[in-house]
C-alpha cells in the first residue's frame, strides 16, 4: 500500500539523487555550462544529448496521446528569452537551486530573477497579450 509518507520519501531520495548527478556532471558550474555553450568541451553536451535521447526512447515505447495544441506568437521569443537567460545566468531555471545547494550563492541572484520574470510574464500577459496558458502554469 502506498502511503503518502512513502511517496514523499521516495520523491525526496529520487530528487537527492538526481540533483546529485546533475551536480556532479557539472551542469551546476558556469564554467562548465559556458564551455558547453561555447562548445569548447563537449562532455556535457554528449551527457545532455543523451538524455535527450533516452527520452525520446521512453516516449516511443510509453506512446504517451498527443495533444493538438497550436503555436502562438509568443512560443519563439519566450524560446530565445529562455536561452539567452540560460546562457547568461549558467542555468535553467532548476540549475540555480543546485548551484544553492552546492554553496554557491550568487545564485540567489538567479532564482530572484526568475521569481521576478515569472510575476512580469504573469502581469504582461493578463494585460497586454491575454495568450492561453495552457498547463505551462504562467
């Protein structure tokens, strides 16, 4: 039987061990995601592609039902944001929580500012753009 304190240990062990080997891949360094970006080392590159494509092995098999949804203006700019962010700040938006956890705490910096994006997205789309959200969570 499944109890919620069983789950919750379980996603808590699961998330350990994850960020773990997130952070021991280097994909909380920013010397480390710069030399990615810059392709100067391509370790991480290779351990990004490959998880990519165990994915996409994952989705073949589990054939998840696919969802008619259309593209609206804002998927591209919001794509270039999300990467230029990316590139800059050493991390997708979970990366700053390892960098935190490793001690790196400019990193709060990071997080700050994804709060503050988040709530400016929020703000510009309820009054200027009125997108569908989707299951995005904006």
């Amino acid at each position: 039987m499944r109890t919620r304190g069983a789950i919750l240990l379980a996603s808590i062990i699961t998330g350990l061990a994850f960020g773990y080997t997130v952070f021991r891949i280097g994909f909380g360094d920013y010397a480390e995601l710069n030399r990615m970006f810059t392709f100067q080392d391509l370790r991480m590159f290779y351990s990004f592609a490959g998880a990519v494509g165990i994915l996409v092995v994952a989705f073949a098999l589990m054939r998840p039902q696919r969802v008619r949804t259309r593209i609206h203006g804002g998927v591209v700019p919001g794509a270039v944001m999300f990467g230029t962010g990316w590139a800059l700040s050493g991390g997708c938006p979970a990366i700053p929580l390892v960098q935190v956890a490793g001690g790196y705490l400019p990193a709060l910096i990071t997080i700050v500012g994804v709060m503050v994006g988040m709530r400016l997205c929020r703000w510009a789309n309820g009054r200027h753009f009125h997108v569908d959200r989707g299951s995005c969570g904006l």
